[in-house]
C-alpha cells in the first residue's frame, strides 16, 4: 500500500473507529493520526506496525509495515483501544510482571482486531 493510500484509509476508519468506540476518559480529544515512513533505527523495532503515544495523544501508523486493508483495519482497532485505555494500569501492568503476550490490555486490544470486517471499505 502507498503511504498516500495508508493515509486516506487511515482517516476515513479512524473517524468510524471513533464514532463508534467515542472518547477516552482519559485523554480530552480524540487521537492526533500521524503517518511515518519507519517506527526507529533501532533494529528491534523494525517491524513496528503501529503504537499509540499516550503522553502525546498520538496514533502513530507506520505505512511501510502495512500490507493489506485488512492489516490497517486491525491496526487501527488495536490502537485505538489503547488511547481508550487508562495510561497508568498500561505501565503497572508492565511493573507487576506482564510481557506483551500476558498484559490484559495487549490481551484486549487484539481481541477487538476480531471486529476489522465491520469497518472494511
């Protein structure tokens, strides 16, 4: 997908995504959606898909990583459920032990990934 196809999807599914998930009580506007060519130069993050930075109220959406609609799609509903989540349980979780695959709101996100064919285009 080009990053101006990634982009475009990228605003209209959001703006659905938003409609019908609605506001974080945790942050006071939506999302900011910002479209990069690469996550870091560090080696480890290369296959970065995406990542939402609570401290700045950003979605981050690495167009080069995506490869089909569907990819955007589940991305964007696994994203967007971490803007909805609450920032401090996000690092607690993480202190108390979690990895990745055992966090309960990693667990979360994925399983709204199952949700992407209500929102294809």
């Amino acid at each position: 997908m080009s990053k101006d196809e990634v982009s475009t999807l990228s605003r209209i599914l959001l703006e659905r995504i938003a409609i019908d998930y609605g506001l974080s009580n945790h942050q006071p506007v939506f999302p900011y959606l910002e479209i990069e060519d690469s996550p870091y130069d560090d080696a480890d993050d290369v296959d970065l898909i995406a990542e939402y930075k609570n401290w700045e109220n950003s979605l981050v959406v690495y167009w080069k990583n995506i490869t089909s609609k569907e990819m955007l799609i589940k991305t964007l509903l696994h994203e967007y459920q971490h803007y909805l989540q609450s920032p401090s349980w996000f690092t607690r979780y993480y202190s108390m032990g979690h990895g990745y695959n055992t966090h309960p709101y990693e667990i979360a996100a994925t399983e709204e990934e199952s949700k992407w064919e209500k929102y294809k285009l």
